[in-house]
C-alpha cells in the first residue's frame, strides 16, 4: 500500500513539473532546432519575474546594403530596427550611414570581425575577434560605448566557450533558437526570423500568445540576403505587432560595455 502511495505520489509530483516547465518555458514557434530545446529547457528551469508588458526587438543581421530597405520600413512603422554589424565587411558608405543612425538612437550589436563561425573557437579567440570588432567600429565612427548590450555569434554560435565569454561581459547573445523569450533579461534570447515563406496567419497566433504573456520577442531579418528576404512579410509582421500593443522602445538598453578590456 505504501509503495503504491509513494509512486502515485512520485507521479503526482512529476505531473506537476512538468505543468510547470510547460508553462514556464518561452512560447516556441516553427520547427525545433538543438539549440531551441536547448534554450527552451534552459530557460523552464529558471525563475524569473514577470516583464510589466510585452516587449519586441528588430535585429537586422549581416550589414549589407539591405539595411536601407530596413531603416525605410522602420521610419515607416515608428520602430527603430537594431543592426548586427560585421565590422572589417561594411562599405564606407553602409559604415557612414549606420554611424549616423546610431546617433540618432538606432541599435548596433556586435556580430563579428568577418563574419567567421566561433563554433570551435577558443575563449581568448572568441574575445579577440570582439575587441577587433569594437576597434574596427570605433575607427569608423562608431560610438562603442553606446553599443546595444548584445552579442549577436556569427553563423548562430552556441558554444560554451561563446556562451561564457559573453557572459563575462555581462552582455546577452542572440542564439539559433526560434522561440519566444521569457521575458527581457533572458541571458540567451531566441529569435523569430521573418522569411518570404513567414505564415502570417501562424504568427499572428504567436504573438497574441506572447502579447498576454508579457513576453519578449526579437524579430530577425536578414535584409542583404534578397532570398531570405521579403519587404511585404516584414511589413506586415512588425504593423502586427505593433498594432497589437507590443513595446518597442529599447533605449534602456543602451548601456555601454564595461567589462570589455
């Protein structure tokens, strides 16, 4: 009698968790890669309060000539997009240009030297390639003390070398997950990427999910790529979530990067 108490129990206690890990876990969206378990679990596990409302984040990638196409639909929304910068890959005219936007409060993140994969990289490697990124950025006019307090790792970099380095600059880093994120101050953030193929429809869904949530959700684009790209799409995904009441003001994330020697 009392082992099958205690198993009944043990079962109780499991359902229980695992409730919790459900209803915990940022809300998911698309197909599931590794890292989106990876991130999804992570994230279940951890206590976290409550965002005081739903918040969302435009991340461009690569920083090719596409971020014109980017700042034209931002202006045109009232949302202003953050820019993941290759630093030593911009042409002087997409380098002046996106200088002068972060002057007028638009986003950059880091993204890379050259766009090189840190996957088997070492952390004193990993670390060298960002101080680069920051010297190249600063020689172009950039302000590096005004950088958005992400690191984007190229080609979706989820090592633990990645993992701690960014952490040790007490930053955050965009990863490969495709989900929603808990809320603002996820060490790890997912990312929903906005495609040609986006099912608007689906998304809507999602959104008004991470709407009541309070959630956090970071929009991905990858504007200099015409084939993952698409203007109409873009649009009409960003109007969403604007018009459904999602926050878009990220100023108070401009801090500036302290603990890179």
């Amino acid at each position: 009698m009392t082992s099958k108490r205690t198993l009944s129990l043990a079962v109780l206690i499991a359902s229980a968790i695992a409730v919790a890990i459900w209803w915990r876990a940022p809300l998911t969206f698309g197909q599931w890669s590794k890292q989106t378990a990876f991130v999804w679990l992570t994230d279940a596990f951890l206590e976290w309060s409550a965002d005081t409302a739903a918040h969302a984040m435009w991340i461009d990638d690569d920083s090719g000539e596409g971020v014109f196409m980017v700042k034209n639909i931002g202006d045109s929304l009232g949302i202003k997009p953050c820019f993941a910068v290759v630093a030593a890959n911009m042409d002087n005219c997409i380098a002046d240009s996106l200088a002068a936007w972060q002057r007028a409060g638009y986003g950059i993140v880091l993204h890379g030297l050259r766009h090189e994969s840190w996957k088997n990289w070492d952390e004193a490697t990993i670390l060298s390639d960002i101080n680069r990124s920051r010297k190249v950025l600063a020689h172009r006019g950039f302000d590096t003390l005004q950088l958005q307090p992400i690191i984007v790792p190229p080609h979706a970099g989820n090592t633990k070398a990645i993992r701690r380095v960014i952490k040790q600059m007490n930053c955050q880093m965009v990863t490969g997950a495709t989900l929603v994120n808990p809320h603002q101050d996820a060490f790890q953030l997912g990312r929903i990427f906005i495609t040609p193929q986006t099912d608007t429809t689906a998304m809507r869904r999602l959104l008004e999910k991470a709407y009541r949530r309070k959630a956090f959700v970071v929009f991905g684009t990858h504007a200099s790529s015409p084939i993952q790209f698409s203007e109409e799409r873009t649009r009409q995904v960003l109007k969403m979530a604007k018009e459904l009441g999602f926050d878009f003001n990220n100023n108070s994330r401009n801090i500036w990067l302290n603990n890179i020697k």
